[in-house]
C-alpha cells in the first residue's frame, strides 16, 4: 500500500484512510469538499481540462487517496502553441501522487517526485519563493532531471495564483502556466511578468534603451547562459550607484552573460579536477566556479569580476539555454582586499601565510588602494613539491620573518590600484615597469597571449591566472607561481637546518650531562 502525507506546520504525518479534517498553518480546521476535482473552478482552466478530457487522463485526478495537484489557468495558454505541447507526459507532471502539501507547511528544499517520473522521463517538483519587494511570491517548479526529444531537461517556474485549494483526493494549486513545457526565450522568461523573479534585471537592462546591444544578443542568440542577479541584489546600494553609468552598466551585464548552454551538470562535471572558468560576453572576463558538497547538499558559487555570488536557483530552461538565478550583481565589489582574502576558496594558502607577524591587517584599511599579486593555492602546491623543506619553513611561527618578508614582495600600496590592463599600458614585453612595493621595487613586464596575461618577474613568465579581482579598497591578480627568490628558499632552509642543528647540540649536551650525572 502507498503511504500518503501530508505537510502542516512543517511536520509531516500520516493521513488516515477516513480522514475528514486537515488543519491550515494556522490551525485552522478545513473541511475537505467532496467534489470532483476537475469540475471545481471550470471556468478558470478551461484549456487544460479540454487537453485532459482529449488525452483520456481524467482518471489522474479523479484518483482515490491523497495526492497534490497542481492546475494552470487559462491565462497561462496565451501563446497558443503551448497547448501542443501538452501531452500525457506533461499532464502527469502536474501531480504529487501521496503527498498533500500546503504551501507555507512544505519545506522549500524537498523535493518530490511527479508522477512523470520513469525509466525515460524524471520529474521532480518543489515550492520556491523569492522576495520581491515587501512582498514574498511562491512559486511552483518542475524540474526535469531527465527528458527525451519532447520534453526538455531544466527547470520551469509557475506562480500559484491560487494556493491550498481542499478537495476530496487532496489538494489544488491554481499555477500560472504549465508545467515541464519550455517554449520561451532567456528575454522572453525575464519579461513575462511585470513582478515576476527577475523583474528588476529586466528593468535594468531596458535602462540601455529599446535596441540595445545586450537585450539584442539576449532575443537572438541561440545557445547562451545568463547569470542573472535577483530582484534583493539589485536593491545594494553600492549597485544603485554603479548602474548610473552607462559604461560601466553595459560591462556589468556582459559580465553575466556566458555564449554556451551551461546547465549545472555541465559546470559541476567540469570542475572535477579543476577551478573552472567559462569566458563570458565581457572580452577577456571570465567567469569562476566553486561546487561545495555539505552532506550531499550542493552548492554553487560563480565569482566574476571580484564579487562572489550563490547560485540560489539553477537550471532555468529557455529554448535559447539557461538562465542561473544568483543573490548578487557580479563586477561590483562589497568586500576589501582582506575580506576577499579570508572568503575566497582559492586564496586559502596566501591567506594563512599572512596571518604571519599581522601582515593581512592593513588589507582592511581604506586609506590607501592596492595592488595584490596572490598566488594561488595551485601555485603553493608545486613550490610545496619542489622546494618542501622551504615550504614548510613558511608556516611555522619562528619563521614569520620570511613568509612577511616574502608576502610584501607580492604587495603594491600606492594611492592608486592598477588593472592588468594599466600594467600592460606602463610595462609592455621590451620595457619593465618598477612598481613601489612593500618590501623592495619590483620590476615587471606585462604580455598578452591567447586572451591571456602573463607578468614577467625575475626572469620568469608567470600566468594571470585571474586578473582584476575587484575589492572596495584596490585589486587582486591571482597568478601562477610565487615571487620567491633562490636567496629566500636558502634562507628558510638553513635557517631550518641552523635550528635542527642546534636542538641536536642541546640534545647532545643534555645526554652527556646526564651520563656524567650517573657517573
């Protein structure tokens, strides 16, 4: 026998066979009406009720127990070709069979199974809600984790128009379109309604006027990736200021904007063995992912331009890709260079080494603006393999000297900070630039290859690997290999030999002091 439940004040319980009363969030008693289902508010689907009828599935809703349904009015068949893509298929991806759910009593992060849910097609179904304003919208979403040529993988949102609707069998959403049916674009998705997830997003990129370039790429690409901020992140009000620049504006949206399908099995498959980094449509900007696994539970992060950002909802299907819902506007910085330091999962080696003698201190101060060379933790690591006694040296407190020593080489404090871009404009490949660092000048050369950069020190090429991580208080170029000399891998070293020498003499001079004791 299937078990059947319901959710009410966020517990679950078992429904009895003869239950009569169920009880609201607010406790509330509801009596559960004994009607049939589909004849209830006809006049409000009268377009999905014909494609049941005409596809014989009246039986799905007229099905004993206690199951969830969710019905989409009239208003969601305006285009008129969505109707055709509703099939039996699709129909079933309308209900939760033994499962009653209210919607403020379920869970956001369950998800439960439709009864679109075999070997060829899987799809799952959860409420999601998104601010907007003062005001808080729930919404209903299928998602697709597996489909064939008639139904599209991803995620289709539905507003429920009219929620927690009691009937015999269960319990009526009353949702604003269709279901698992993709048959709009990325512009078509941010504009269809006026207080719809990315409502603000759209508001933005119609700043730019009527036939911008942005919202012309949007309308007619045919694969693209869009990470868009949610309706809260542009209410910063560091972005509200930003966004009055029209240059600057048109950066921060292509920034968002990546020229491939990019749904999340793709990112995360990419990221196995290696930070990812997809271009965007921000010339030589990319885009950096970080995939966390907390007891199964995935979480994604996307930095762009310094600001790092959660993906809140993923996989959004548009016929022309995928549309990522983030909690922030990308390429505008909030944190300092120490705050960027502490947070950012790449930077986790430097980061330590600088808890060294205070040195990460003065990365908060917003007198001045830096420039930061930070290796990153990649870079650490084969130095690790190559010099291990040296690496070692680093971490440990009598040698907080050095690791200063060295971190200040990497640091540049002036009364401005420099992009790659002005580095290569001051220090081209034939003429070095010395810039006024911590510790003592340094003398760079700047390349470019292959929408690369690459900063010449030492005598060595070494890779930017991301440039112009923006912060509050200056910018962060995160690179390939440390600036360490030969002088400070000797230094550490046999200052590391000169300390193991002499913990042997005092070794030495206490065994021989205790056999003369014996003596």
């Amino acid at each position: 026998m299937n078990k059947e439940h319901f959710y009410c004040n966020n517990e679950k319980s078992r429904l009895r066979e003869n239950s009569v009363n169920l009880y609201n969030v607010k406790g509330l008693r509801v009596v559960v009406k004994n009607i049939s289902l589909l004849f209830a508010f006809r006049d409000k689907f009268l377009s999905f009720r014909q494609k049941v009828n005409q596809l014989q599935k009246k039986d799905v809703f007229n099905a004993d127990g206690r199951h969830t349904f969710f019905i989409p009015v009239d208003e969601g068949f305006k285009p008129t070709t969505r109707s055709d893509l509703i099939d039996a298929k699709v129909i079933d991806g309308h209900v939760i069979p033994n499962y009653v759910l209210f919607t403020q009593a379920t869970p956001e992060t369950e998800e439960y199974k439709s009864l679109a849910f075999s070997d060829n097609v899987k799809v799952i179904i959860s409420f999601t809600t998104s601010a907007n304003g003062k005001e808080e919208i729930t919404y209903v979403k299928s998602n697709t984790v597996a489909g064939d040529a008639k139904h599209s993988r991803g995620v289709v949102l539905a507003d429920i128009v009219r929620a927690n609707i009691p009937v015999k069998n269960g319990v009526v959403h009353l949702i604003q379109r269709p279901l698992m049916v993709v048959d709009t674009t990325v512009i078509d998705f941010l504009k269809e309604k006026e207080d719809g997830p990315l409502c603000k997003f759209y508001e933005v990129i119609m700043d730019l006027g009527e036939h911008n370039q942005f919202l012309n790429e949007l309308t007619l690409a045919k694969d693209i990736t869009l990470f868009a901020p949610s309706n809260e992140a542009w209410n910063e009000i560091s972005v509200q200021n930003i966004i009055r620049n029209q240059q600057k504006l048109k950066e921060i949206l292509n920034l968002h904007l990546v020229r491939e399908r990019l749904p999340l099995d793709a990112i995360i498959h990419n990221n196995m063995n290696q930070i990812y980094q997809a271009p965007t449509a921000l010339p030589r900007k990319y885009l950096y992912f970080n995939v966390i696994n907390h007891h199964n539970n995935l979480t994604l992060t996307v930095e762009g331009g310094g600001v790092n950002a959660t993906v809140t909802q993923t996989n959004i299907a548009a016929t022309n890709g995928f549309i990522h819902i983030i909690d922030r506007v990308l390429g505008v910085p909030y944190t300092t260079v120490f705050e960027k330091m502490k947070t950012d999962p790449m930077l986790n080696i430097t980061y330590n080494l600088g808890k060294r003698q205070m040195f990460n201190h003065q990365l908060n101060d917003m007198e001045h603006r830096y420039t930061y060379f930070v290796p990153r933790d990649h870079a650490w690591l084969k130095f690790q393999i190559k010099h291990p006694s040296a690496y070692n040296a680093l971490f440990k407190e009598d040698f907080g000297y050095y690791t200063k020593q060295i971190l200040e080489r990497h640091l540049i404090r002036t009364d401005r900070s420099y992009t790659v871009s002005d580095l290569k404009l001051l220090a081209n490949e034939t003429h070095p630039f010395v810039l006024p660092s911590s510790r003592d000048p340094l003398r760079l050369r700047v390349k470019e290859s292959d929408k690369n950069y690459y900063v010449e020190w030492n005598g060595r090429w070494i890779h930017v690997f991301r440039p112009d991580v923006e912060c509050t208080n200056g910018i962060i170029h995160v690179i390939d290999e440390p600036f360490v000399l030969e002088s400070d891998i000797r230094a550490t070293g046999s200052a590391d030999k000169t300390r193991s020498t002499y913990a042997f003499i005092l070794l030495f001079i206490s065994f021989a002091f205790a056999r003369i004791l014996e003596n």
